[in-house]
C-alpha cells in the first residue's frame, strides 16, 4: 500500500511541479509571460504558477505549508528562498525535490517569498 501511495505522489509530483502553459510563452509574444507579471502580487503569482499542486497555506502536503516556512525563514532568507523558487532544491523538507520553476525572475520570487514570510503566527 505504502509503494502504491508513493509512486501516486511521484506522479502528482511529475505533473504538478512543471510550469503551467500560462507562464511560459504568450501566444502573441516570443517573451516570457512572466515579464508581464510586474502588476501580480506574490500570492496572485504563486496561484498562477504550479505552487498549489504541493503547497497549501496551513497544511503539509507534498512539501511544507506557507506557514511552516514562514515559522522557519525570515526577512533575511528573502534571497535565498527566492533562488530556491527559481533554481529548486531539497533535503530541507524531506526527501522529494521541488522542481525548479526557471520562467520566474528574481524579483517575481522575492515578491512571492514576501507573501509566504507575511503568513507568520
């Protein structure tokens, strides 16, 4: 039963953790989608972007909740977490990695770090 419900989460995980059509390329644009992206506050980013098929605000799923990570990281993690948006990562959370999501610029993941840090107790 155990193996059955991994190899389901590996599949969720696969199909959920890759950037969705949206941010990718416009239809009538060769740029990036996420170059217009400047007007999106970090939580209307993280609900554009495949950040739900993982996350959740109160409750761990495939990786932690906003909360967790807000409890763990401060201000001064802003940089880093927003590489790990961008490059991906593991071994903090648990063993399944979170995908790199290379289409979001610094400056978008620092935003959607300062919405997930403003989920603090």
């Amino acid at each position: 039963m155990k193996k059955l419900l991994l190899a389901g989460c590996l599949v969720l995980l696969m199909f959920s953790c890759s950037k969705k059509e949206e941010a990718s390329v416009s239809e009538t644009s060769a740029e990036p989608v996420a170059a217009t992206n400047a007007h999106l506050s970090g939580d209307q980013m993280i609900e554009r972007l495949d950040c739900s098929g993982c996350h959740s605000l109160n409750e761990r799923m495939i990786g932690p909740s906003y909360k967790e990570i807000a409890d763990k990281y401060s201000e001064k993690d802003i940089d880093a977490l927003a590489a790990k948006i961008i490059e991906g990562g593991s071994g903090v959370w648990g063993s399944v990695p979170m995908q790199p999501h290379s289409q979001v610029s610094k400056e978008d993941a620092k935003k959607m770090v300062q919405y997930i840090l403003s989920q603090k107790k």
